[in-house]
C-alpha cells in the first residue's frame, strides 16, 4: 500500500501512542521497577516511598485540570512539546535526588510534565477519530502506557545490577533521553487538528471540515461540563479506578521481591504483563464500541475487582503469575471505555476540557492512593489488606457503570416514548 493512500490521522494516532510511552509509560508506570531501587539507594520508608509516588500523581492532578484551557489557547502541539519537556527536566532532576525532599520535588515536575502531555494528546486523538472509532483508537493511544512497562520492567533491572548503587539514576537518565527524542518527533510531525491537515477525522462520512473552535465562549462550555452530572459520575469511576490500578502499576515488583521473588524475576514479571496490556486498551475499546461504552466499563472493573482479590488470597507464585497476566488483559481497557464515553457526553468543542476535568478526578484517586496503601504497608507490613481495599474500589466502579447505564437506558426509552405519544 502506498504511504500517500494512509489516512493522516493513523500517522498522528502512532505519534500520540508514542507521546504517551514518554508521559505515562515512562514519566509515571516507570517508577514501578524503578521504585523498589530508589526506595534503597535514598534510604526511604513506606510511607516515604508513599509519598514520593503520589507527588507525581499530585503534579499530574494540578496541570492536567488546566490542560484543556491551555490546549484552546496555545494548540494541542505547543502544549505536548512543553510538557515533554518538562517531563525530561524532572527525569534528569530525579535522578540527581539525593533524599525524600529532592525526590518529592523532581518527581512532581514529571507529574505535572505527564499530566499537560497527556491530557493534550487525548484530545488530539478524540479530534482525528469519529465516534464510531474513537473507542478503538484511545485504547490503542493506551499502548504506549505498555510499552513504558515492558521497558522499564525489561531494562531497569539489568541497568540496576550492572550499575552499583547507581543503576535506578541511569534509569531516569536514559528515559529522559528517550523523552526528549519523542519531543522532537512532535515537533516535526504533529498536527492538532484534522483542519490543519485539510482531512476529515478517520471514520467520518459526508462531514465538512472544521478547525479547532475558537475562545469564544470558553466559560460558558467549562460551566456546562462542571454541571454535566453525568460527567461527574464518569469523573467518580475515573476515580476509583485511579485508586484501585495504583497498586498493580506501582506495587507490584517490590509486592513480589517482598512475597520472594528475585528482583530481576519480578521485573520479568512487570515487563510481561505491560507487554500483555498493550493490546487490552485497543481490544475493551473495540467491544466498547460495539457492546456499549457503560455496559463495557462495568464489566472490565468487576473483572478487576475479581482479579485483585486473587492477589490479596494468592499463597504461590504460579497464581500470582496467572493473576498478572489476567489483570493486565484489562488493564487499559478502563481508561480507553471512560475517555470514549466522553465524547459522547460533550460536544466536539469541549472534548479536550473534559477530559482535563475527568482526569482531576482520575489524578486524586492516584493522589491518595499510594499515600493510604503506604500507611496500610507500613501498620500491616502485608499487601493483602492493600489488595483488598483496591478490589473494594473496582467493585464501587462496576456498581456506579451499570446503574448510569440503566439510567440512561430508561431515560432514553422515556424520551422515545413521550415523542410517540406527541407523534
């Protein structure tokens, strides 16, 4: 097939993938085969260790709010190039840390790096796909979040024991590099808009093409996505999620160093499952678009639910094994149905903003999430307790989903009812 015959939104789409292997499969998923070494190498406790992790989280938290504002203002470009730039900044700064004060601060500038990138490059895609083929394409986008794992759990174990003492600052040092690589490739290839590129986004039939709106009226599309209730019952989903997938991305390695495991194994381990994940955002985003966006949401947090609890009960290695590469079929699939399902709650305009709102929510589960599991560790010294709460969580989610379901099934079966009747 000739290149020129390939839909430019495909081009964009491999370039967002590869822009969120450098915000969140580097700048954040990282950190858990990083995390177990850093903890040693600055003489860290659980509940520094805590809250080092959540200071990602909170930068992520505070920029990723505003993201959508800045994207209307400045392009979805400027802001993914700035931030990636911000991210190799705090990687460089991390891996210079010297204590839990410096290591605080560094990593909550790859935070807010992570979360301005992401947030633009979301919107990005949901800008060159149409909705039938939005779900398909944000779960793809969620590859990169894999591949930062497979990575990671692949190359910072063998850079730690080849490096004495030193492997995990190596470690930030090369994927800073890598960070800064991507940035260029953005700043060479991206296009924020299929308008710019003179295309329709991928799917479209018989539309005509528009560019990014304009400020005007800015407040007024941020005020009706604050009151939109059924983007903060998405937005509490996006939050118990957010929670509950901190202990499998994040705790994993140092829950099976600690259960017996050799580091080098566990990172085997991570690396395997983030392989396996990188086909999940694509394959639940895929049954989203064909089952429905809230009955998919349901089903994928109660199927984690199911397999969080099996970490909290597993007594072998084999099951823990058989219950990572089962988690991670899911894995991205969550944040792929919700991202998608917002698109249908706002109009095109708005896109960008609402997901920057959706992921404040998203951001404050991650927030709080390793601060509470480090207290939990640090009273129990068990990761059971930690597990469980984490299922408890899905479990929330999965009730939340299907009950918006049903409501939107009855008000939408209302609705048809009352224009018969009128007919």
């Amino acid at each position: 097939m000739n290149i020129k015959t390939i839909h430019r939104g495909w081009q964009i789409l491999l370039l967002s993938v590869l822009t969120g292997l450098a915000c969140l499969g580097l700048g954040r998923f990282s950190y858990g085969a990083i995390l177990p070494f850093m903890k040693a190498g600055l003489n860290l406790n659980y509940i520094e260790t805590g809250w080092v992790t959540s200071s990602i989280f909170m930068g992520y938290v505070l920029c990723a709010f505003f993201a959508g504002y800045f994207v209307n203002k400045f392009s979805a470009k400027k802001v993914i190039i700035v931030f990636l730039w911000v991210i190799f900044l705090g990687m460089i700064a991390t891996s210079l840390s010297t204590g839990f004060i410096s290591a605080y601060l560094s990593s909550f500038f790859i935070g807010i790096g992570s979360g301005g990138a992401n947030v633009a490059s979301m919107g990005i895609v949901s800008s060159w796909f149409s909705p039938r083929k939005r779900g398909m394409a944000l779960g793809i986008l969620n590859a990169g979040n894999g591949l930062g794992i497979v990575f990671s759990g692949v190359a910072v174990p063998m850079i730690v024991t080849s490096s004495i003492g030193s492997g995990w600052r190596v470690s930030w040092v090369l994927l800073a590099i890598i960070v800064l690589f991507i940035s260029i490739l953005n700043i060479f290839f991206l296009k924020s808009h299929p308008g710019d590129a003179g295309v329709l986004p991928v799917g479209s039939l018989n539309e005509s093409i528009n560019k990014s709106t304009s400020l005007k009226s800015t407040t007024g599309r941020l005020l009706s996505i604050y009151k939109n209730p059924r983007v903060w019952t998405i937005g509490i989903c996006y939050f118990l999620w957010g929670f509950s997938y901190i202990m499998f991305t994040t705790f994993l390695v140092d829950f099976l160093i600690d259960f017996g495991l050799s580091s080098l194994f566990a990172g085997r381990i991570f690396a395997v499952a983030g392989f396996i994940s990188i086909i999940s955002g694509f394959l639940w985003g895929s049954i989203s678009d064909r089952l429905g966006r809230l009955t998919s949401l349901s089903l994928v947090f109660f199927m984690q639910m199911l397999f969080l609890l099996g970490f909290s009960l597993s007594a072998n290695s084999s099951g823990l094994i058989a219950l990572a590469i089962l988690y991670s079929i899911t894995l991205w699939g969550t944040p792929a149905i919700i991202l998608a399902s917002t698109s249908e709650f706002v109009s095109q305009s708005q896109v960008s903003s609402a997901i920057g709102f959706l992921t404040l929510f998203f951001g404050i589960g991650q927030l709080v999430g390793p601060i509470i599991i480090g207290y939990i560790l640090n009273l129990t010294s068990s990761y059971s307790h930690a597990f469980f709460l984490s299922a408890l969580s899905c479990f929330l989610g999965s009730l939340i989903s299907l009950t918006l379901h049903y409501y939107l099934k009855k008000a939408k079966t209302h609705t048809a009812q009352h224009i018969n009747s009128g007919a």
